[in-house]
C-alpha cells in the first residue's frame, strides 16, 4: 500500500502551498465529522457516523503522505522517521 501511495502522491498536481491548503480543509472536515458523531450542539444537522469521522481522517493521512513524498522523502527514510517517533511515543507511554 505505502507504494501505491507513494505513487499517487508523486503523480499529484497540486503544489505544497495548495496541498497545505487542502490540509487544513480535511482537518476542519475531521472536526466537524466528529462534533456530528458526538452530537455536539449546532453540528446534529450534518448527520455524520463513526464511519465518516474515519474517512476524514484518511482523507487528512493522504495530504499528509503526499506532502511526505513532495519533500522528497524516500520509502526508507519515512519508514525509519516512523520507527523513531514511535519509540519515542512508546517511551513517553512507559514513565
């Protein structure tokens, strides 16, 4: 799957600018996805579930993979940045 995206992202037209703007764009549709799940008062109208709340949050994971592949990023590099901010998560949890 990384490959696929890898592949998609390079294919991407838009620039860093556009693609930071449309960033911001998926992270306000997470937010409102999951004030709708929550029943947050004024965002009942929107009528979202759980399974919308998670599409917008793959939708966010894919600008920002892209974003990733733009920067120049390679396979290995993002595998071992991963692996480094997960120990580094995984000892915060452990104290």
């Amino acid at each position: 799957m990384i490959e696929r995206i890898i592949k998609l992202s390079k294919k991407e037209n838009k620039t860093n600018e556009q693609m930071l703007l449309k960033l911001s764009e998926e992270v306000g549709e997470v937010s409102q996805a999951y004030l709708s799940m929550a029943h947050a008062s004024g965002s009942d109208y929107k009528d979202k579930n759980e399974k919308d709340y998670q599409e917008e949050l793959v939708d966010s994971l894919m600008v920002i993979s892209t974003l990733l592949v733009k920067s120049g990023i390679s396979k290995e590099e993002l595998l071992n940045l991963l692996e480094k901010k997960c120990n580094k998560w995984e000892s915060k949890q452990n104290n």
